[in-house]
C-alpha cells in the first residue's frame, strides 16, 4: 500500500508464520536472525503472580523475504519464571539488555516492577543469566531497551522520577566502564501520557510509541524524533499510513539499508491480539531540472550557480530516508546552464538561489511537479549594471576628415535623459554608457548637413568589448546656384535660355558618377506663401524631370521646393522691389549630397 502522500511506497505484510492468537510484540533485528517478544499460553496478564500467561524471548533465522523456524530462547538463562522480552543487542552480537521482572519479587507496594538485565553471550554459545542495570529501582519500571548502533547509548521507557508523564523515553551512556545517569529526552518527546518502545537506527533517529502525543490516528502509535543541531531532541512527527492506523501500533524497528523493517499492531485482520508485521519501504526517484537564462536575451548563462534548499517533506519515511533528502542543502553543478538532481517527491517546495557575479541573485520556490517538468524549471537572471565607454568620432562625409566643435545631442532615451556635447580637435568625444540603455545621438555644425542615429541593443558589443566606437557623418552643405535659370513669373517651364545651363549639369553629372544632386527651387515673395510653396515644387520637379529626360538616373536626384521661405534680398511681402530683384529670388540651387570620385568641389564650380 502507499503511503499518505501516495508518493514513496510502503508495503505492510503480516507475519504470519509467526504470528498467533497471543501477543506477538517488539522485533529485534540482530545479525541473521529476528528476535521477538511473545507471551507464552495465554493472555498476558500484566504484574501477575499467578504464573498466567507471561513473556518469553524468541528468535526465527531471515532468510531474504522469508523466515525460518521460531523457537523459544533458553529458559531459566534468558527466559524466567516471570516477563522476559523486549531484548536490543550490542553491535557485535555477543551480548544483549533485555527487560525482565524484578527477580527479587514484590516490593512494598505489592508490584513486581520491571527491570533491564545484561546478558553475555559465551565462546560456546551459552548467554548469561543476567546482571541487573545499576540504575534500576525496586519502585519504578525500567523496559523496553534500545542500543545506539555503536552500543554506547541505551535508550529505555521508564516512569522513575523526573519525567513528564506516565512512561517516558530516558537515556544512559556507557563510559567504559558503567552506564551513567540515565537523562530524560525532554518534553519535545515525552507527553504527560506514556512513550514506550524506543529504537534508535545506525544514524540515530529514533522512533518510539506514543498515546498522547499530536498527530496520532488512534491508540498507539509510532513517532520519530532526531536531534538537532544544537544536540537537543526535535520530534520529527508521527509515522504515515499504513505504518499507523487507529489501532495500537508500537515497537517499530528498522533494518540497517532503511528499506525494511518490523513492528507490532493489534489491527483488524490480525490473528490475535499484537501481531507482528513486516514492512518495506521504496523511495520513489524523480529526476528535476534547473535552467538559468539571461532575462533579456534568454540564452543560458553557463557559470551560474545555483543552490538548493529543500523544504518540508511531508512523508516521515521520505524525511528520514529518501536519498535525495539526505543532503538538504547544496551547489547544483550546472552544465551550458542547466543542471539536474533528484527530487523527494513528498517535499513541499525546493528553494532556489541562482547567481553570477554579472547578473542580480534571484531567489525562487519550485514545487516538485515544477522541477520535474521535462523542460526543466527556468529561473532568468537580470543581468547587473554593464558599464562601457563610448567613443564618437564625427568626420566630414567628403572629406572624411574630422570635424571638431561639432555639437552632437547624447540622449539616454531608458532614462528619459539628454546632454550636448562638443568634439574636441580631433572631432571625438567620450561618454560613459548603460549597455542595456538605449541611446540616441544627433551632430550638427555650421555648414554641415547633420546626421543622427539610434544606438540600441548594445549588451552583445558590451561583452565583446570595453570601449565601444562610434561614427556620426556630416555632409557639407554645398549648394551651386545656377546662373541664368530663372522661370517666367508664375510658371514652371524650362525656358529655352536655361536649357543649355541644365545641359552643362547633365555634362558634368556624366563625367562624375559618384555625384549626387538635390534640386532646390524657389520663388519670390509674390503671390500666398501655399501657392508659391506649390510653386516652387513644380520649378523643382520640372529641372530634375529634365535632368533625367537626359540620360541622368533618377536615384542621383532628389528635388525639394522652398517657395519663399529662402530670399536672397529684402524683398520680402509688401516690400516694394524691382522685376530684376524679385528675378533673384527665382532660382534653382543644386545642392551636392555626394561627390564620391570628385576630389573637391572646386571641380565642380569650374565645369
């Protein structure tokens, strides 16, 4: 059957061949064989001197899954005319504690009080009759013994004085040469009720049966506790389903590879009254997965590292003995970023600690169903503050000479900021920049044509590089007035007398390839400004149509009408001004976007 989690499995079977109408009780493991407690003819009757129905030790050879034949332990050596049971063993066989009626009889208040006994085990196999424990006491019991897997600690239930309720779980350890004092575990443990039947596994947790303590399904029922670091006991909690029911279940014992074990329950379905069961445990393995990416770009960072901190496992059994919870804290080893381990699957969370000495910690909680997800679970790191210096150079797009005492506007457009800066002699400037910020930055000089453009996406450049460069192109503003191409007043045709100065253009246009014009027309003031904006368009497009009708490509040109935003003289509206004066204003520019192949402008002007 399942655990209550219905995770871990732990498969209960009865004991049947060794199980009766009497009392079957508190399993010992020891060597290869399985030692037990069981009453004798008939219902124990308990603190009797009648004779009726006392305990007896008994031993059965394991044999894998399967047991051999129970037989009784030597009478009158181990087994007396009273109780004797409830045996623990030193680690190496040789000799045992058991618990035992007081073999002096009835004290003063008519009770024949239970005792613990050391019994040794001869060269010829014979084991002892039995020395009584110096710390036991004629008015108190002192039962049910468990030996620490290095034998220097004995766990036992006692009610002598200084406990907290009826039973409680007390402790003596051995010097080498007597047992000390026994020592309370404390109230972490022990109830104002009885906890009996202690056993202590090779790593020391202990488990014992309890009839007060929270948690319980009903009667008894077995607990676990371990110490903490400060060396102080902490229950740990009750068993799950189907080690407990709401019935008695008490003396669990567990085998040293933790995936097995016994112990006693008067459950349904038994033959008698305690019955012996046999239990197995199998953790279930769940493998997870962690991912570490860089929040913006999603690749994985592959150095991160990550560590794990397990949560609260609600399985006991998983608690205790699920592999994956031995080491409840540690480094994940990632590989390309990624990195697996195996999950307790009763656990209610992992905390995970991701870092990087370039990116921000980010702490996180994944459950169980989370990390076993087969893409992995995925925690993004935001990458720290990237600082680099930025290197501008403007140059003369001609020319490709620097230009100094340009002014170039820097903006950090993530921030909301903006500054003017100004090229030193050698048309550069350094900035400082965020490589995660986005940027924006525009020259401008006297008698240039500005440039600007976005910088953004820098982090991949950032980590190439700890100086960042940058180049801003300012175009030379020439412009070539061509003489003696004036239009008729409100018109936009190419007068016969101007043809022969745009036939010069078309000449010298073919001579360089590299050149490229933007023709720029214009009007006088005469007329409304929309009309004479219209008009000057039409002057514009007009030369460059012709330019083209000529042999000239039309992606070498590019025209654009001022109207009369642009006089040359003060004849401006309501200016009073001559035709000749008004003509000037009636021109058409040429204004030189580029001269690759032409070695300066000068060339240009002759021709």
């Amino acid at each position: 059957s399942l655990s209550a989690n219905g995770q871990s499995s732990i498969e209960v079977h009865p004991l049947s061949q060794l199980n009766t109408e009497r009392m079957e009780f508190a399993p010992v493991v020891h060597g290869a064989r399985l030692v037990y407690t069981a009453s004798s003819d008939a219902w124990l009757v308990c603190r009797t001197t009648t004779g009726d129905a006392f305990t007896d030790l008994y031993e059965v050879p394991r044999m894998g899954d399967s047991l051999g034949t129970p037989r009784r332990m030597p009478r009158h050596v181990i087994n007396g005319r009273y109780n004797d049971g409830v045996a623990t063993f030193f680690p190496a066989g040789t000799g045992m504690i058991f618990t035992r009626n007081n073999l002096e009889g009835k004290n003063d208040s008519n009770f024949i009080n239970l005792k613990l006994y050391r019994s040794e085990l001869s060269e010829e196999g014979v084991w002892s009759r039995g020395e009584a424990l110096p710390f036991n006491d004629d008015y108190y019991d002192h039962a049910h013994p468990a030996l620490s897997a290095d034998g220097r600690r004995l766990y036992f239930a006692s009610n002598r004085p200084g406990g907290y309720g009826g039973m409680d779980i007390w402790m003596s350890e051995w010097d080498g040469q007597q047992w000390s004092t026994p020592v309370n575990l404390g109230p972490a443990i022990n109830s104002p009720g009885n906890e009996i039947f202690p056993f202590v596994d090779v790593e020391e947790n202990l488990f014992f049966a309890s009839d007060s303590l929270p948690g319980r399904l009903g009667g008894l029922d077995v607990f676990a506790a371990r110490l903490n670091a400060a060396e102080e006991w902490e229950l740990v909690g009750a068993l799950p389903q189907p080690i407990n029911t709401p019935y008695d279940d008490f003396s669990l014992v567990v085998d040293k590879n933790f995936r097995e074990g016994y112990f006693a329950s008067n459950r349904p379905g038994g033959k008698g009254a305690d019955d012996l069961y046999h239990f197995k445990y199998e953790p279930r393995i769940i493998a997870g997965k962690v991912i570490v990416i860089d929040e913006l770009t999603g690749e994985r960072i592959p150095d991160a590292a990550v560590i794990v901190d397990l949560g609260e496992i609600e399985d006991l059994f998983d608690r205790l003995y699920h592999p994956a919870a031995q080491n409840p804290t540690f480094e994940l080893s990632l590989k390309g970023g990624e990195g697996a381990f195996d999950l307790v699957p009763s656990a209610t969370k992992y905390h995970l600690a991701a870092s990087h000495p370039d990116y921000f910690p980010r702490e996180a909680d994944a459950t169980v169903a989370e990390l076993a997800d087969k893409g992995g679970y995925v925690i993004a790191l935001r990458r720290r503050e990237i600082l680099r210096q930025l290197q501008v150079i403007v140059l003369d797009k001609f020319n490709k000479v620097p230009v100094p005492e340009a002014q170039v506007t820097f903006e950090d457009r993530t921030m909301g900021q903006r500054e003017t800066l100004v090229t030193d002699s050698s048309g550069t400037f350094v900035r400082e920049l965020n490589c995660e910020h986005d940027y924006f930055l525009a020259a401008t000089r006297n008698n240039y044509v500005g440039d600007e453009h976005a910088l953004t996406g820098l982090l991949p450049r950032c980590l190439e590089a700890e100086m960042l460069h940058d180049t801003l192109w300012l175009r030379p503003h020439i412009v070539i007035r061509l003489d003696k191409v004036y239009f008729d007043f409100d018109k936009a045709d190419i007068r016969p007398d101007v043809a022969p100065v745009l036939d010069k253009v078309v000449e010298v246009m073919k001579q360089f390839p590299g050149l490229r014009f933007k023709v720029n027309a214009h009007t006088d003031s005469r007329g409304n400004d929309a009309y004479n904006l219209e008009l000057s368009k039409r002057r514009a497009k007009s030369v460059m149509d012709y330019l083209i009708s000529r042999g000239i490509s039309p992606d070498r040109l590019e025209w654009e009408g001022f109207g009369e935003t642009r006089l040359t003289n003060e004849c401006d509206d309501g200016v009073p001004c001559t035709e000749a004066q008004h003509a000037i204003n009636r021109r058409v520019e040429l204004e030189v976007l580029s001269m690759e192949g032409v070695e300066n402008v000068e060339i240009i002007l002759k021709k």
